[in-house]
C-alpha cells in the first residue's frame, strides 16, 4: 500500500494572479478597472477562462481575480 504525501491538494485549472496577467495581456489594474466599472464580468484566476461572482470560485474551484487579489 502506498502512501499519499501530506500538504496540500494542487488545483490543476488554478492560475496565479501573476500566470493570469500575463494571459490577459493587461495589468491587473486595468483588468480591476474593467470589473469594478461593470465594463465585464469578473474572470476566474482559472484555466478554462470561467466567469464569477466578484466573491466567487468557478465549478473548477478558482476564486475571482477580486477575491484572489483580497479586494472582496
């Protein structure tokens, strides 16, 4: 029997806020000041490019760009 390794569980679908700046080609103020001004909806830090509640996770389990970044 083989024994799993405590610590905790990777999300494979999870992006840093870091990774997901770089994807979107924009700085993160930018991307806050489209959200907050209701320009789009709030992105997912996620690899599936999910939509969310400000205070949201998406189905795979990534918290919104607001939340990651402590702003809700």
């Amino acid at each position: 029997m083989t024994q799993r390794k405590s610590g905790p569980i990777c999300n494979p679908y999870r992006l840093s806020l870091d990774q997901f700046v770089k994807l979107d080609g924009r700085t993160l103020d930018e991307i806050l000041a489209a959200v907050v001004c209701d320009v789009e909806p709030a992105p997912a830090l996620c690899t599936q490019l999910c939509e969310v509640e400000w205070d949201g996770t998406c189905p795979h389990g990534c918290p919104s760009l607001l939340r990651a970044a402590g702003l809700v």
